[in-house]
C-alpha cells in the first residue's frame, strides 16, 4: 500500500527570500506543489521544497554549485533530479549572490525549447440533483 508523503510547508524567511530574489518577467511565479516556484517557457527553472531552494542549471554551473556545497535535489530518496541542486544554506543567506544563481537558472531555463501550452481542459457541466 502507498503512504502519502508528509511535506512540509516552506518557512515565512524562505518565501520571502524566494520572492526577492526570483527574477522578472519572463520569468512566470507559480505555485507547484503547494510551493513557491518559478517558470520560464513552461520550464521549472527555480523553486523551493520544504525547507530548501531549488535551481535548475546547466552542467558547468550545477557542477560548481554542487562544489561550493550544494547538493542533489531528490525529492524522494534515492531519485535523484538530474538538473537540480539543493541550493546550501550560505548561498541562500546572501541574497545578493542568490540573485546571481537564480539569474543562471533563468538562462538555463530560457535555453531549453518552449513547452507546448497544453489545451484547455473542458468543463463538465455539474450534474443536477434529482428532485424528491
């Protein structure tokens, strides 16, 4: 049987240092599994996960971000994501060098082919209660 995972919701300090450093437009702001996250062409290029902040880089910056402390963003154990790195705790205090990241995060995003939107979904007219 599967058990529902318990996730934590994001600190107050961590969603405002997320929404202080996310880039502008194009960059879009969502909501993606109950937390903050941000997209670029339909690419999930930053976000956060409980306690943590997610970026999405290319090699070179993933490898050297991953160097300077970072780690594998798995957001179940043992399945890694391949792109993203858990962001460490200095880089996410020093939101001047966060900009930074979150800025190679969008260039990574932006570098990848857009996603076709998908087509709306149709309502379904709610069924009518049968009268007693």
């Amino acid at each position: 049987m599967l058990r529902a995972m318990a996730w934590k919701k994001s600190p107050a300090a961590l969603v405002e240092t997320f929404d202080a450093v996310v880039p502008a437009p194009p960059a879009e702001r969502r909501q993606m599994f109950g937390y903050p996250a941000a997209f670029v062409n339909g690419h999930l290029f930053m976000s956060l996960f409980q306690d943590h902040l997610v970026l999405r880089l290319d090699e070179g910056p993933r490898q050297a971000l991953l160097a300077s402390g970072g780690r594998p963003f798995e957001p179940m154990k043992g399945r890694p994501m391949k792109e993203y790195v858990l962001a460490p705790d200095t880089l996410v205090g020093d939101r001047a060098a966060l900009k930074k990241w979150a800025q190679k995060a969008l260039a990574y995003g932006q570098s990848l082919p857009p996603k076709p939107k998908k087509p709306a979904k149709k309502k379904v007219p709610a069924k009518k209660k049968k009268a007693r």
